[in-house]
C-alpha cells in the first residue's frame, strides 16, 4: 500500500542525478535531519532518538478549497520544519531517505 501511495503522490522528472522528485497538492518533501551530539572535536550522531526535525526539499503547488482556488503553500524549500511522527510516507533513493507529508502535519518553522 505504501508503494502504491507514493506512485499516486509523487511525479518523476529525469534530471541530472537521476529522478526529482516533486510533491504533488498539498504535500511537501523532506529529508530528515540527523541529530548529532558533538563531545570535544568527536561528533556522535544519535540513534537512539529519532528528530522530528527535517529540511524541506520541495513543496507541491497547493490544493484547491471549496470555492475552487488554490490554497498556496507558504513553506520554502531549505526551511527546517518540525513535523508530526507517524505522518509521513517513507521514500528512499540513492541511500538517501525522504519524507512526504502533508501541509497540515508540519507542526512549526525552525529558526
């Protein structure tokens, strides 16, 4: 079922490093940020704790309200959003793992 989700969410676009990914409506694209934990000059980053923090990649055009106009996505891409834990559908592409949720379970900016 999640594959199935992820073809209905996501549209490919062949770029230079292989396929972009853009979200589509009201759905944005995140990589999740690795929290680390910096002892003297080691940093250790932290397996235990899963962050719901992560950076926005791209975001979808919006989607459209009971009048018929589009509701405009007000994030940018390079923002670091913090989002609801069991709201995202899991993407992974060239050992790198991406995250898609909707607008409304992205819960604050972080500044």
């Amino acid at each position: 079922m999640a594959i199935q989700r992820i073809t209905m969410l996501v549209r490919y676009k062949k770029g230079g490093y292989g396929n972009m990914i853009k979200p589509l409506n009201d759905y944005v694209l995140l990589q999740q940020t690795k929290s680390e934990e910096k002892v003297g000059s080691i940093i250790l980053a932290d397996t235990k704790n899963k962050s719901n923090v992560a950076t926005i990649i791209a975001v979808g055009p919006g989607k459209k309200d009971e009048d018929g106009k589009l509701e405009i996505i007000k994030l940018k891409p390079g923002e670091r959003v913090i989002y609801r834990e069991y709201a995202t559908t899991t993407y992974e592409e060239h050992n790198t793992k991406y995250l898609l949720i909707k607008v409304e379970d992205i819960i604050a900016i972080v500044e």
